[in-house]
DNA sequence: GTGAAAGCGCTAACAA
DNA sequence: TTGTTAGCGCTTTCAC
C-alpha cells in the first residue's frame, strides 16, 4: 500500500511550488504551461487531493445528513433519492442517520452536529418538543426540516397538510358509498400522527359528512406489522359493538398494507366488505393487491424543496425556492372502488 | 450565530496549555485537577471538537461509505440498518451512495475513495467488470465486497450461495405439485443474476427434476415494475406456445411481487393458478397477499458481516469473524402453497 | 504532570 | 504569474 500522495509531492515532481500547485489544479491565476506541469505531475502521481486538509482550510464538508426516524419507510427512502439528485451536481455527498423515534438518539444526532462533520442538516423528525426545537435552534449549522413547519423559530421548513390529506380520503369513501368509517392512526403523540388525527377529526364533523365514524385506532408504529395488528384489534372492537365497518382509512400506505393482510387473514374482501386508504402514494403501495387509493403528498417534491432550501442556506444557490409547501392529491386505485354494488 | 469554539479558547478560559487541554479531554496523564477545570471549561464555552481538525490530524474520518447499487431495494436498507447496528456502537457514521447499475458511476464512486473521505467502504455492486476490480485494489482504504467472492483478488467478501437458493425453491416447488416451471430473473450480465441462473439451469438439468422448464425471462431491472412487464412476456409466450405455466421462480421479491400483480391483471390466481416464490426474505414479501415464499439469504446476517470484517481490518475488532458466508434457507408461505388440490 | 512546538494537507493572502 | 508563508483545529512528541 503506497503510502497516499501530498500536494507537496506533486509540488516537487513538477518542480514548482506548492501554492503554484493548488492554483493550477484548482484556482485561478495559473499560466497554461503551469497547469499542463502540474496536472501531467499530478497525473503520474495518482494525486488525489485529501479531504480533511481542503475541509480545515476550507471550513466546509461537502456532506449533507439526513436524518430521518425510520430509513426502513419507503417515503425516506423517496425523499433520499430526491435529496440526492438535488445535491449530488452541487458536489455534495449525503449522510444517513435514522434517529428513530427515540427522543434521545434524535438529541444526540442534533448536538453532534457542531463538530462541524456536515455542512448542513436536513431532518425529518417523527417527534417534536421543547428540548428538540432548542437544540435545533442552537445548532451552528444549517437546518431543514421536512414535517411540523418549525418556522416560527427560524427554522426553514417543507410542509404538506396531510391533514386535509385525509379529509379527501374521508370524502373519496362517503362518495363511493361507504358508511361506517374507522381512522387507523400512528402514534398520536408524533407529527404526522397529530395532524393525521386532526385531519380524520375535523372530516367526520364537517356538516356534510354522511356516514358513520367508528372513531380511531391507533397502532404502535407506521409500520405494516404494527398496521396488522392494529387492525385485528380494531376489527374485534367493531364485532363486539356490533358495528359492519366498511371503510378503514390508514395514516400511511404501511398502515394500510397492515389493514389489508388483516382483512384477508380474517375472510374480508378489500374493497368489497371493506375499502381502505393510505397515505404517501409509495410505490409498493401502488404494487399490491389491491393497488392502494392513496393520498400523495409529494414525497419527491418535498426532498428536492427541502434541498433547495438547503442549497439556497449554503450560498450555492441565488434564490431559495418560492414555496415549501406541497399540497395533498387523491391517487383513486384499486383498495377503495368496489367492483359492482 | 457565535462564531465556533475552539480548544484554543477552551485553553486560554482553563489558564493551561492547548496540550494540557487536549490530553485532559481525550488523552492520559492529566491530573485529576487539570482533567476538573478544563472540564468546566469546555462545558461552560460548549466547546465541541472539530472533527476536521482531528481528521487530519489523526488520519481518521470516522465514516464508512455503504455503496450500494439501489437503495430502493429494501435488501439494501435491511442490510444498512445491520452495518449501522455493528458500526454506530464504535463511533462510525455510514455514508451511503447510490452507485446505481452503471459502471460509469460505479467508478466515480471508486476513483473518489482516495481523498480519505471515508475510512473504508462496504461495497455491494450489481457488475463486477476487469476495471471495477482494477479500481477496488488499487484503492488505499479497506473495501468489503458483498456480493460475487472478490478474495482472489485480497478483497473481503461476505458471500452466500444464490444459487443453491435457486435450487431450494425449484425443489420445493415440484415437491408441491408443479410440473411447469419458469425462471424470472433479473439482469444475467450482473452477479445476481448470473448466479441465479446458474442456480436455475443447474436445477432444471439435474437428474431427479420431475418437472418440465419452460427457460428463463429476463426483466431489465430487479424491481416490481420491471417484474410486472416481463412477467406478462413470459406469460405471454407460454401461451403462445401453448405452455400451461403452473409455477415462476423469480430470482428476488420484488419481481415475484411483479408476477403476482401480473397474474392477476391476467385473471391468474396465485397461487392456485401458478406458484411463485421469490429471494431475499423481505418484509414487504411478508406482507403482501399472498404472502411470498422465499429462500432467505440472510441478509442482516450479512451485512453485520460486512461490518464485522470492516472492524477488524479497521483494527477495531481483536479477530475477524470466522465465517463470511451465510447459507440459503427457505421459507415457505403462501405464493407457492396450493389451497387444495 | 505540564508547556512549548511541530505538523497533519491544504488554500489564500501577501511579496516579489 | 509565481514563490513564500501563515494558519485552519487538533494531537503528540519532546523538554522541563
């Protein structure tokens, strides 16, 4: 293993100074036949400039994190391929961290953020409070946060309203005949599973809502194992009510994978003895059967705004992004149109 | 925003010397005295040590890359979250690339190991040509390959036998009755999909196979969506030849999710109509309906792997792990089990 | 046990 | 245009 190749030995090679050198492989102010030297030196050499010497002197990384709860949800992983294509022309590699929805691990993801490792942060956060938000705020780097708008404290942020996200999900059900309604959430006491609630609670009391809501079930998780088992529990809570729940609308597509292997595992047909909905128009979510009516809410979108916004802190670029809010679109496949009535 | 804090000032508010400073914080042989006020010190300025300035100075980032041919292959965030798992306790970050299936971009990746970005890297390519291997030993930082053997060559490699995989599910699915088989494979000029084939064709040719192959469909990508499109070709084709196809093997879960959407777009029941089973064991082939029979190739036992034979050539680790291959295993579930017959 | 000083690899300010 | 030099923040010798 060759030891690695400096700067100062290309310097030598090509028989001119190191400042001489830098300029002619990066700078500017180099006459031609120094830089036809210096690069033919460099070429022989297998030069490779050292990261940790441009990052001192430079005072930049060039690596961006994202820091997300769950890199296993297929709506991260969206977002990463978008954040990327944004980033990656700029000259700037990604980081991932899953935080998980421990408090404590996203704390200790934010307050190792000032050793300067990354040059920015774009954070997409499941839960958020007091001590998160000042720590956010403290941080001596750039910060975009995707979910919960964080504005008020001076933090940029990509928002959606899955809210009324789930409010066309309500009304896409009651208008295909479905009468007796159930919200299938995540954790309440995280961002999504807050305005996700909000959205179901304000759609089943609006005057024109014409059914029946069973209210909600909440699972431990937004995964599809939590779904199916969320789903169990709240299929025996409508039996024993005696209530003939047609319709179950899940937090995220995760959740309504879970609802749907729930059903099946019970005898239920989707759509016909129950239609179901999702939320994130993920691709597997489009894949199973049934296709899942999902509600978008522009995952890619939303990763390559909070990019921008990133790239906008950074100074590379003039202007950030007009708006950092994409609105909910209805995606009507096959988990919610019965067949014939 | 004040300006960051250095272990200069940290020096200066304690009254000792930058030495004493720094063998206080990290070092030995400080006084328990000299290890208290700088102690006080630090945390009164909320000085964080810069880790471009340790780089550097140690030679060390910290980072280790995971470059990965889609991350949108939940075998690739499956086998992430388990290098995270092995690497995060020791202090490592993971930086992952997407160096998707082109050499070109492959090599772009390789050729930029050498500015000492990241201490080593955990490489699982789809391709392997004379050049990739060429840049893989001539790079200067540790490389674990995950994928085709790579040892001839003094790479790392945690390895596992697709092939016989394959096998295990041909098998399974004469055992359960099918007397028509097919393959659904991927790309063949990649290592996946050259052993998968290797693994069919061997299986299909052996002396105690009761079945009749109807050969092998190529798809142009592992994903669902190109599953689905050369799924319908093969099914096609079979009719054509007038095959009555009663069972595809696809050479991972998300093109056996691809046929089972086709076969139903086509009025194909799965699996009563055609058995199929997939590879990789994923959650989402857990999840679906029905429920996909796989052959596992233990794919967090892998990349934990990986990460355990990157620590030991790190020098983290006292031995390396004694085996770094992981066997099939298959699980059977609902695709390929008949209702009744 | 502590302080002084060198130097990791690089860029940019300053001189020539 | 080119060379010289300082210094980014840190750790670790080397004297004391």
């Amino acid at each position: 293993m060759s030891s690695r190749v400096t700067l100062h030995e290309v310097a030598k090679r090509a028989g001119v100074s190191l400042g001489s050198t830098s300029r002619a492989l990066h700078g500017t102010g180099a006459s031609p036949d120094m830089v036809e030297r210096v690069r033919a030196a460099a070429a022989e050499l297998g030069y490779r400039p050292n990261a940790a010497g441009r990052q001192l002197r430079l005072q930049r990384t060039h690596l961006i994190e994202f820091a997300v709860a769950d890199i296993g949800n297929p709506v991260y992983v969206e977002m990463l391929s978008a954040i990327h294509g944004v980033l990656s022309p700029h000259g700037y590699r990604i980081v991932v961290s899953s935080i998980g929805d421990a408090a404590a691990s996203a704390a200790r993801v934010l307050s190792s953020l000032d050793d300067g490792h990354v040059d920015g942060v774009i954070i997409s956060p499941l839960r958020v409070d007091a001590q998160f938000i000042e720590l956010l705020t403290a941080t001596q780097v750039p910060v975009v946060a995707i979910g919960r708008s964080l504005r008020a404290h001076g933090i940029e942020t990509v928002s959606t309203d899955s809210a009324s996200g789930i409010g066309l999900a309500v009304t896409h059900l009651v208008d295909a005949g479905c009468r007796s309604l159930a919200f299938l959430n995540g954790p309440t006491d995280t961002t999504p599973g807050e305005h996700r609630q909000r959205g179901y609670d304000t759609a089943v009391a609006a005057p024109g809502f014409q059914a029946a809501s069973f209210g909600t079930q909440v699972a431990d998780d937004f995964t599809v194992a939590a779904g199916v088992e969320a789903a169990h529990a709240l299929l025996d809570r409508a039996v024993a009510a005696g209530v003939r729940l047609d319709a179950v609308v899940a937090a995220n597509d995760l959740l309504a994978i879970g609802v749907v292997r729930a059903a099946r595992e019970r005898g239920l047909s989707v759509p016909d003895d129950l239609a179901v909905t999702g939320m994130d128009d993920t691709e597997i979510g489009r894949m199973v059967q049934p296709a899942l009516t999902s509600v978008s809410l522009g995952t890619t979108r939303r990763g390559q705004l909070a990019a921008e916004l990133m790239l906008a802190r950074l100074g590379e670029s003039p202007e950030p992004p007009q708006l950092a809010t994409v609105g909910p679109e209805l995606k009507v496949r096959e988990s919610s149109v019965r067949s014939e009535l």
